[in-house]
C-alpha cells in the first residue's frame, strides 16, 4: 500500500479506517463504532467494544500455538543473566501475580504504583494490573522520593509494587529507603507495598511490605477480566512546565489497535520476529514498545538492563543484536553518542554479525545529522528517526517502513505524518505556515487517531487548557517545527519549559520552582543548553538576595544537591551561575530561549520585548567565566 493513499484514507475517512485496522485485534465484543465524543466533548475509540490488554498480549497467542515462543529475553549484562521466557510461562507468571494481587483487594478501576528496574517483573507487574482491568502507573526507576510521592498522591494506588534495588554501571541503587521515604512525605498511604528480592541486595521487610515471589506463588490464576475498550490501562506522568506534572491517560482499545497497526505499518516487523527497544519501561517508549506492542504483535521483546556503554563496554548492543538475531532495534540517539564517544570508528562492531538487523529506529530526542551519518555509515541500513510524545503513545511523524514501498529516508527529518496524524505547522495566530522550511508550532488536527491520550488523570480541565485551547481545533505538540517542499518534517525542539535530558523528559519549571526555595535565591531562571553526550543539560541562572552573602562554588554545589534529592540523579543538574539580573520582555517574562542561544551559540534576533538588551552581554560574560555551553568551551 502506497504511504500516500493509506494516509489520505486514514484522515478522509478515520471512522472506517479504524474499524478496518480494530479487526486485526481479538475483541470480547467488538465495537459497532470507531469514533464518538464523551459528554465533554472529548473524542473516544471504540466505545461497546469489550477486551483485555493482557490477554491480547499473552492468551491470544497460546491459542494461536505460539505457547512455546519466547516472549520476553531478560538480558542483563549488569547482572550477568540471561533467561528466556515462553509465551505460555510469561501468562502463567502474569495470571499468577494477579491473583496475587487479587487478594490484597486490588481489582478492576483501582490504581497500582510500579516503580521497577528493568527486569522482567516489571512486565508482570503491567500485564498482571491489565488482566484484573486495574490501571497502572509506572514510575521511572531514576526519579527521586519527592517525584514518587508526588505520583501516589495524584494516582492514589492501593499498592505499590517495587523491588529491592536497581542496579546502575557498577553500582546498586538501594530503592526501599527511597519508596519509604515518598510514601512518609506524601498523603495517600497505599496500604499495601510488594517487593522484589534481588540477591544483589536484599532487604528486610517492613510492615505492610510482602513479597512478591512468596505472592505470585500463592495466587490463584486469573482469567482475563473484560474491560471497556475506553476503560483505561494506565496513567504515565510526564514533565510539563510546572512542577506537577502531567498523568496521561490510556485507553485499553485504541491503544491496542494503534501499537498493532504501528508493529506492522511503521516498524515492519511480523510475529516471531525479536524486536528489541533499548530504554527503560519508566518511559512511553518502554511502555509501549518494550511491553505492550511487542508482545500484541507476537514478537519476542527484551527486556536489557544496562547501558549502551561499560555494560561492559561499547560493543554491547552489538552484541545483543547478534546473540538474540534481533530484527528491529529502537533506542534514543543519546545511546548512539555514547557509543559514538566511545568507539568512534565502532572497531568493537566488527566483533559481531548483525545480520539479521533490518533497520534502526531513533526518538526521544533530535537525532542530530552527525550521529545520524555516523550511524548510517557503520550499520548500512536504514536509520529512522521518528518523532512521537508521551501523549501521543505510537509515532506521530515516520518513515512508514512496513509499507510495500517503503519510503526514502531524508536525514535529519523525522519523517511524514503518521496515519491518523493530521499534522499541521502553525503560526502564532494559529494559522498555517504555508511556506517550506518556515518554522510554527506543530499542531495535530482533532481528533488523534486511536492510543493518544484522551485526557489527563482526573482533569480534563487541564487536558483542556495545555493542549486545546492555544488552536481551536488542535492539538498543541508543544514542539517547533517546519516541513521541507518534500512534505518531510523537522522538529526543531520544545517552544515551552520542557528538556529533554538523555532522553528523559524534565520540566526546567520544576527546577525554577525548587530552586527559587533556596534562603539565598531572589529569582532564578533554567535553561536547558546543548550537551553533545545527552542532546540537553539544564544549567541554573540565579540572582541572589540583596545582602546575602555566599560563595558561588558553595551555592552551586548545594543546588546541585537539592535538584539530585528532589528530582534525581537524572535531572544531571550540576551548573549555577549567579547574574545581577535576568533578561525579561517589558512585561517581565523572562527571555529564556535567547539565554539557551547565546550560551548554544546560535542566532537570535534581539527580542523586540526586551527590557534592557544590555543584560544579555552580562549573560554572555557569565557563561563565558564560567565556560557554560557549547560557545564558551575552548
Ligand atoms: N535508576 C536510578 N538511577 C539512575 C537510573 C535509574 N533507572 N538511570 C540513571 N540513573 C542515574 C545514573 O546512575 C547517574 O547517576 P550519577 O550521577 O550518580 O552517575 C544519573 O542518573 C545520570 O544517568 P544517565 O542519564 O543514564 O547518564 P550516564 O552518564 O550514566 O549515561 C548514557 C549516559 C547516554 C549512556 C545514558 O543516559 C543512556 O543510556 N541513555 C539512553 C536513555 C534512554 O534510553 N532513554 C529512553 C528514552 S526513549
Ligand atoms: P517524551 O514524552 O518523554 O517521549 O518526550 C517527548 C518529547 O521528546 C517531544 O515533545 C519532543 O520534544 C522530543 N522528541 C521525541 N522524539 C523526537 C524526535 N524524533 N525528534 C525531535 N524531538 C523528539
């Protein structure tokens, strides 16, 4: 099927074309109708239609003879482990724990916290809350007590399930003593906590703590509960431009229509193939393509702990390609730089047959054109950058590459709008940039296809306000972007407080927040500048109290801290330059994208706003003293 005619019927007709692809899914009872709107006005897929997530992932195949098909690797070169997991093990295990979890009162509409490292409980845990109809909420392993109690208290779970420890490059992280202390500081008191054992580090258990292998044992297996196709799956918070963040909702039905047309459409892989995404299930991009759409599309996934580097070194996803004869590899082009920063002439791939690897997907983040050349040059084989967001769930932008004609790759882009994604690029009066290679706001026209986000948790009000209210009829990305004469998308990164570090998605509004707490700090602004290694790094300008006396260095280290306690390790916050002023417009916004240029060395125009253009030159004597950012390194 040619991109052009797929996608034009995708947008001309979504009711039909929807129902076409809903076939591709078992369904209790299927959905007479595609699309409808809720009471306020929101759209909804596949209302009547009745399923389970897990057992489109598990049963469906075991009654189709792939019961003896692995399901999930568990690679761990932190660990040294390697275990292999059936299609029929993994349903047991999953019907097992959800029993498990049946008898400590969980069942369909309660909420459950996970906060897990990368191994293959975290699986169980999701598809096990999915088989009882209960609605997840994953909470990335690296996220500091205060990020976590901020979750419980919004989610408000009946339990959370964890793990002893997590394990980074050469050490272990201890996660009890942060899980306790998230749930001392918030107000919702989950009345259950199960825990993971790993012999690497043990704990002993508290009251209210129970184990989960003695739990998994002792359930009684559960049947699939049928849920609603509009029911939700789970909520995943994500970083807005405050410091409470965003929790994004999921459909069961959309969601499972949308990740199997994707599998097939976008990523061209077909089951039994080993599909193989090298992120964490704390993000979408593990939710949706390290759990969920591999195992609906009967692909063997793995589950990888470690790094792209030292783990044990920068052959390792060389390595895993060629020991598990991986098909489709996705990861986030900050992976690739460290490989890249590693083994620059990647000396250590010609250790290895990567034969059987078809291409390469890359998002999270801007896949800057060296690292796309570079990885075009020592794979040989299609590289695709693709663009999508927490919200969205599945790809918006895409080189659709299971299609008969698979379409050319054009580095730098992030492809063609997705079936279903009718994507438009804005300007501020919300008109269209009719022009080529003209940046605007990229906006999707109402309605998102299936598996985007139909509101927030328990606010639609602010689902509402962050996303339709700037275009009506849009939805607001909250990327910049432009289109080529081709029809070839750029994104050209966030218009709003938003970074994305490592491919984490951080709010620099928190970190304002947090930082303007400090007994020194009159006012503050975060930036989050280039970094060759992690694509962003926020670095803090701060302007003290009248009076106050403290030295920079000092200053600098404690905010550091204070970002690491509050947030975590991954926020990567290390720099703080103190400045006499901030740059604001005339109504007292401060110029933070002009901040982010001078220290990045970009162009910028000279806001026409500002109130005194003098303070960028004391802006840039300050990034230049204290070498911040790319312009000021040598
Ligand atoms: N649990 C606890 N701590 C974690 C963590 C986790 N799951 N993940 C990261 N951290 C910690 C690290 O140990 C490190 O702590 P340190 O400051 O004490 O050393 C800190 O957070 C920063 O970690 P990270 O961003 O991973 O940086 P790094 O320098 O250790 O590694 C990369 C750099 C590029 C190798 C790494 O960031 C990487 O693999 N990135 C890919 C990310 C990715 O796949 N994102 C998916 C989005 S699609
Ligand atoms: P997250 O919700 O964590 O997946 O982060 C989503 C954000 O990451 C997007 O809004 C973009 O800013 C950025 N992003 C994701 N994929 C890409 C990509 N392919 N190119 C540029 N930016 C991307």
């Amino acid at each position: 099927m040619i991109y052009e005619t797929l996608f034009q019927e995708s947008i001309q007709n979504p009711e039909d074309f929807w129902m076409k692809q809903a076939q591709n899914i078992s369904w209790f009872e299927a959905p007479e109708k595609a699309l409808s709107q809720d009471e306020e006005g929101l759209y909804r897929w596949f209302k009547g239609g009745k399923m389970n997530t897990s057992y489109l992932a598990l049963d469906y195949h075991i009654e189709q003879g792939r019961g003896d098909q692995t399901a999930i690797i568990y690679d761990s070169p932190v660990t040294d482990t390697l275990q292999k997991i059936t299609f029929s093990e993994l349903r047991d295990r999953v019907a097992k724990f959800a029993g498990g979890l049946q008898s400590l009162g969980v069942q369909k509409g309660d909420t459950v916290i996970i906060y897990m490292p990368m191994i293959p409980e975290a699986a169980v845990a999701m598809l096990a809350c999915a088989r009882l109809g209960a609605i997840h909420s994953v909470v990335f392993g690296g996220f500091a007590p205060h990020e976590l109690a901020i979750r419980i208290d919004d989610a408000k779970p009946k339990a959370i399930l964890t793990a002893s420890c997590g394990i980074e490059i050469k050490k272990v992280i201890s996660y009890m003593p942060l899980v306790r202390e998230a749930i001392q500081h918030a107000e919702h008191k989950p009345s259950n906590i199960v825990v993971c054992q790993r012999e690497q580090h043990p704990i002993e258990l508290e009251e209210n703590e129970s184990d989960w292998t003695a739990l998994e044992a002792s359930g009684t297996p559960v049947e699939p509960v049928a849920v609603d196709a509009t029911d939700p799956l789970y909520i995943l918070y994500t970083s807005g431009t405050t410091g409470v963040p965003k929790g994004i909702v999921r459909d069961n039905g959309g969601h499972a229509v949308a990740l199997k047309f994707s599998m097939e459409k976008i990523y061209g892989t077909t089951t039994g193939e080993v599909y193989w995404t090298a992120s964490d299930v704390g993000w979408v991009v593990g939710h949706s393509y390290i759990v969920y759409a591999p195992l609906i599309n009967g692909n063997t996934t793995i589950v990888f702990e470690g790094k792209p580097i030292k783990t044990p070194d920068a052959g390792t996803f060389w390595r895993v390609i060629d020991q598990h004869k991986v098909s489709v590899f996705f990861t986030a082009p900050t992976a690739f730089r460290a490989i890249k920063k590693e083994d620059h002439e990647a000396e250590l791939l010609k250790n290895y047959d990567i034969s059987s690897l078809k291409r390469v997907f890359v998002a999270g983040e801007r896949c800057d054109i060296g690292t796309y050349n570079w990885m075009n040059d020592h794979l040989q084989r299609p590289i695709v950058d693709h663009w999508w967001q927490t919200e969205s769930g599945w790809p918006m932008l895409a080189d659709m590459m299971g299609l008969e004609e698979a379409p050319e790759v054009v580095g730098g882009s992030a492809g063609k709008p997705v079936c279903g994604f009718n994507v438009h690029i804005l300007d501020e009066g919300g008109h269209e940039v009719t022009k080529p290679n003209q940046e605007g706001f990229v906006a999707i026209k109402l309605p998102l296809p299936p598996g985007c986000l139909p509101t927030l948790w328990q606010n639609s009000a602010r689902f509402k306000s962050s996303y339709l209210s700037m275009f009506d009829g849009f939805y607001l990305s909250g990327d910049g972007g432009y289109r080529d004469e081709a029809g070839n998308f750029f994104i050209t990164g966030r218009i709003d407080d938003v970074i994305n570090v490592a491919g984490h998605r951080l709010s620099t509004g928190e970190m304002e927040e947090m930082i303007s707490t400090h007994e020194v700090v009159a006012e503050c602004a975060v930036v989050g500048i280039e970094d060759n290694l992690k694509g962003q790094i926020p670095v803090g300008l701060v302007v003290l109290k009248d009076g106050v006396g403290i030295a920079e260095a000092d200053l600098e280290k404690e905010l550091a801290a204070m970002i690491r306690h509050e947030i975590g390790p991954i926020a990567c916050y290390k720099q703080t330059t103190v400045v006499k002023r901030l740059p604001k417009t005339r109504s007292g916004k401060i110029l933070r994208k002009t901040m982010r240029k001078i220290a990045d060395g970009q162009d910028f125009k000279m806001p026409s706003t500002i109130d005194d253009p003098a303070i960028l030159d004391e802006i840039r004597e300050a990034f230049q003293e204290h070498k911040i950012g790319n312009a000021f390194q040598s």
